[in-house]
C-alpha cells in the first residue's frame, strides 16, 4: 500500500490519537439528552470532559432543553455559558410557535456576552423559515451582525430557497445553512457563493464521501464551518472528514478553527464587548 | 495499524447516492464515488487502509444477478487487496440463488460473504423463503451483511428465526441506535456491528466498555461515508490497543478464517 495522504495534521492525529495542533471551534452543537437517539454522554460537564480530550477549545451551543421544552426559554444555555464562560458560546433558540414568550427574553442576548445569535428549528418546530415570526429575531440579529444558525434541508420549509428569500433581505447577519441542506447541497452552495454572509456547515453532512473537498472547491475553505451536532456525534469523525479530505492543512485549519474565530471576534465588537 | 474496511462498494448510482440518516430516512446526495476497483484502491492508499471488503452498486441499483456477475467478471475486484461480497435471494428467483450455487460461486472467487436486502429486493427473510439459503450460510460460516436500512424489524425478525447466522450489521445511518443494537449484541453471539456509521460521541468506548471490542469491524462505508472520519474515530478513541487492532482487523480476519471452504 502506497500511503498518499501527506497531511501533517493528520500525522499528528494518528500519532496522538487527537487533533494536538488546533484546537477546534465547533458552531454545531446541542446539549441534554434527546427521545429519539441515544447519546452515551449528554450533561454539560461530561461533555466538557470529551471536549479536553478530544481537543475542542468551544462550541457554540443550542441545548435541546431549551430547542423542545417552551416552559423558561433558554434557561439552560445561560447555566452552561454561566459555569464554563470560556468554552460555550450560546445561541439563543428562537422556537416561533412562542414567539411572545421568546421575544420577552430576547434582550439577554445584548446582556450576554456569549451569546453570539440564534438558531432555529423550522421543520421541527413545523414553522417555514419563510414565516414572519421569525421577523423580530432576524431583525434583531441584523442590527448588530450576531449569527443565525437554522437548520437546512433539501426539500422541506428550510430548504435553500427559504434561505434565498432570507439572504434577500438580511446583509448583515452571519447566516449559517446548518447542515448545508441535504439533498440540496449543490443549491446550498450557490446561495453561498452569492452571499458573503452566509455559511456551509459541516454538521452531519461531511461523513459523505468527497463533501468537504467539494464545498471547498466552491465557495473556499472561508466559508465552510466546523459542526457536529454533539453530543449526538463524536468530534473526531467529522476532524477525520476535514484531515481526510483532499485540500491543504491551511484550509483545514480555518475549518476547525480560523473561520469561527474570525466570526466571533467580529460580533465581540458589534457588540462592543473587549476580546 | 493495519486497517480492513469491512464494506465498501465499487461503482455509480444512476443519480444520487442513496444515504441512510437512520431507518426509514433517507437522503439523496452526490458524492464522490469510485467508479472502479483502481478509484477505489487510490482512495484506500491516500487514508492508509490495507484492504476492503466490497460489492458492486448495481446489486442496488439494477438488478441483483447482474451486480454479481459485474463484481466476478474482473478479479481486480475480488483478488489481492479487495474481497468480494455477492447479494443473495430467494433460490426459486434464479438459478444463482440456489445455496449450493451460492456456496460454488464463494469457493471459485474466495468471497468473504453475501449480503441480503429483503425489503429492497421485496421478498421475506425467513424460514418459508430464506430457509435453504440461509441453512448453507450458517452451515458454512459464512457472513452475511444486513443492513435496517428498511427497519430494525427486519434484522430482529432474520436474527430470531436464524440466530446462528454470522451477521454483520451495516448501513445503519448516523443516528444513535444503541436501543436497537445492544440488544442484538448481547442476544446473538454471531452478530457484529460495522463501525462506519457509528457516530455517537464515545459510542466506541461505550460498546466496548459493555461487550468487549470482539463484536465491531471497522467499516467505512464507502462511499455514502467517507474512511477518514470512521478512521479518526477509533483511531482516537479511548480504548487499549489492542481493543482498537480487533476492531480495525483482528476480528475480520477471524472470520475470513472461520469460513468452511472446499
């Protein structure tokens, strides 16, 4: 066997059994148990645990908790940034069905400092991305450049065209395609190649084969995000996607970390919070 | 560490490639795929896997005697670095499908083993249907791939009714299953699970902490998943080594050993 992959990164995974040279960013991620997949870990400080071993420096958060259950709205991300400050950054779930309830909450994200956007769920919470109930959290992020992190997915009411009409209106948020809508990736790309604020994300799609070169091959390795949906995957599969695909240990870099550090720092001073 | 891909596939789907998020969820993406035995090989090569257990994507796209017939018809695909895998059916379809045709055609091409899509291929997997086919494997101890692709029912229903098969479970979607698949480790002493799609956070160190490592064959998956993110997986996680060089090679190995060849 010819071994081809030349990639110092990956020389350094397979010797340390983790990613040593960077310490990643990951801007997918949940918290909390969920009904439909078993997790083996799920509670915020054995999940801090996985993320010093495998090397993850932060992740930005939406807690299932605060994504399902109505009663106090984003009760549990303000916990988790609260006791680990510098290793959560949160979204502030956005569930439209309540949409007064949310809105009443919704000036903690200025109050916050790590709060960096929203996320929302349109096909699990059954509303269409199109929905004017969305309007005020966009609005909202719009003003002050903060991210949106919305799940995509090809054929449904978070499909790239939703995003398209959304990109239409809003410039300055950093919109995130959260998963890069499957079965629709190649319109996931157009929109993103068209629109300097918005983002590929890795989350579950980059196990395919060929993915992550593709989508570098498009729009740059600048606008594809890092995400895993943790903890409902393990970190080092989608590290294993980036190390293994065909681009250069640069690009790899800005994947696990230089591009979610650019867009951090760049809220930090919209919300003129020092870094 | 030398690494045997237990189940990748050789060959393009007509349109998109057919991926499971979990049973009985589909996604249709383009990915890039090997269109021969060499692509293959060279994606092999750039992640440091030594040798594959393969199929030909016909037996899924278009007709099952047919993607037999492709994957035998060049031993690149079947001899030196890959293994071939043939799809079985009911004998009373097709001649091939006899059990000792299908045992003749495993000897001739030292085939690893056979994989069974019943709902795909719309017939049942049991003893009315399945039984002198399914009688040989078990006879012979030869592995046979199942995928819940169509529903965990399906291999619950297979396992009861042959519960000495040798069964590798594979292309089971990203999802954690654990509620379906520990069960069936624990219940099954022939049942092992391909790493490929087994994406839960420290869902390695889990498994092996409750069952030992002797029940997992890594896996890619290929080309619906790519090698390198099941390769990083075990690679990195916490388990002894030589927990890690079973699941990696140590395990299929022994079951290429266990199988009864002329």
């Amino acid at each position: 066997m010819k071994y081809t992959n030349d990639s110092a990164l990956w020389k350094n995974f397979t010797e340390a059994g983790r990613l040593e040279k960077v310490s990643v960013i990951d801007v997918h991620t949940h918290m909390g148990d969920i009904n439909d997949a078993s997790t083996p870990v799920f509670e915020i400080d054995e999940c801090v645990g996985v993320m010093d071993e495998r090397n993850i420096d932060s992740i930005w958060c939406a807690p299932h908790y605060d994504l399902f259950d109505v009663d106090e709205p984003n009760r549990y991300i303000e916990e988790y940034m609260a006791k680990y400050p510098e290793r959560v950054k949160g979204y502030f779930s956005f569930n439209p069905n309540y949409c007064e309830r949310y809105i009443k909450r919704i000036e903690r994200v200025d109050e916050i400092d790590n709060y960096i956007g929203f996320k929302f769920l349109p096909v699990y919470h059954n509303v269409s991305l199109a929905d004017d109930r969305y309007k005020y959290a966009l609005d909202f992020a719009e003003k002050r450049n903060l991210v949106v992190l919305s799940h995509t997915w090809g054929g449904t009411a978070c499909s790239p065209a939703e995003v398209a009409e959304l990109l239409k209106k809003y410039k300055n948020l950093q919109f995130i395609l959260g998963h890069s809508s499957p079965n629709q990736l190649d319109d996931a790309i157009e929109l993103v190649k068209k629109h300097d604020n918005a983002y590929l994300d890795l989350c579950d799609i980059h196990r395919h084969s060929g993915i992550v070169d593709k989508m570098c091959e498009n729009v740059g390795a600048e606008k594809v995000l890092f995400g895993t949906d943790f903890p409902w995957y393990e970190f080092n599969y989608c590290i294993g996607s980036v190390l293994c695909a065909h681009i250069s240990d640069d690009k790899k870099e800005l994947i696990f970390r230089g591009n979610a550090e650019r867009i951090f720092k760049n809220i930090k001073k919209a919300k003129g919070v020092d870094l | 560490m030398k690494f045997i891909d237990c189940s990748a596939c050789i060959g393009e789907a007509p349109v998109n490639r057919l991926i499971i998020n979990h049973e009985n969820y589909p996604v249709y993406e383009k990915v890039k795929q090997p269109k021969d035995a060499a692509e293959l090989l060279a994606e092999m090569d750039y992640n440091g896997i030594d040798e594959a257990v393969v199929y030909n994507a016909t037996i899924v796209n278009s007709g099952l005697v047919h993607g037999n017939n492709r994957l035998v018809s060049d031993p690149v695909n079947y001899t030196g670095r890959l293994h071939g895998t043939i799809a079985v059916a009911p004998s009373f379809l097709h001649e091939s499908f006899l059990p000792e045709n299908i045992y003749d055609m495993i000897c001739r091409y030292n085939l690893f083993g056979v994989r069974a899509n019943p709902k795909a291929n719309r017939y049942m997997f049991d003893r009315i249907t399945m039984g002198d086919v399914a009688d040989m494997l078990c006879e012979k101890n030869i592995p046979i791939y199942i995928s819940p692709s169509d529903g965990w029912e399906y291999v619950y229903a297979i396992m009861k009714e042959f519960p000495s098969l040798t069964a590798i479970i594979t292309n089971y979607g990203l999802w954690g299953s654990d509620g379906y698949v520990y069960p069936l480790v624990k219940a099954y002493k022939n049942l092992y699970i391909d790493t490929s799609d087994f994406q839960e956070v420290t869902g390695i160190e889990a498994f092996v902490n409750r069952f030992g490592s002797e029940k997992m064959l890594f896996g890619t998956n290929y080309p619906m998943d790519n090698m390198g993110g099941p390769l990083a997986t075990l690679i990195g996680s916490k388990i002894p080594l030589r927990d890690k060089e079973n699941i990696a090679h140590g395990n299929i190995e022994r079951l290429f050993e266990g199988r009864l060849l002329k």
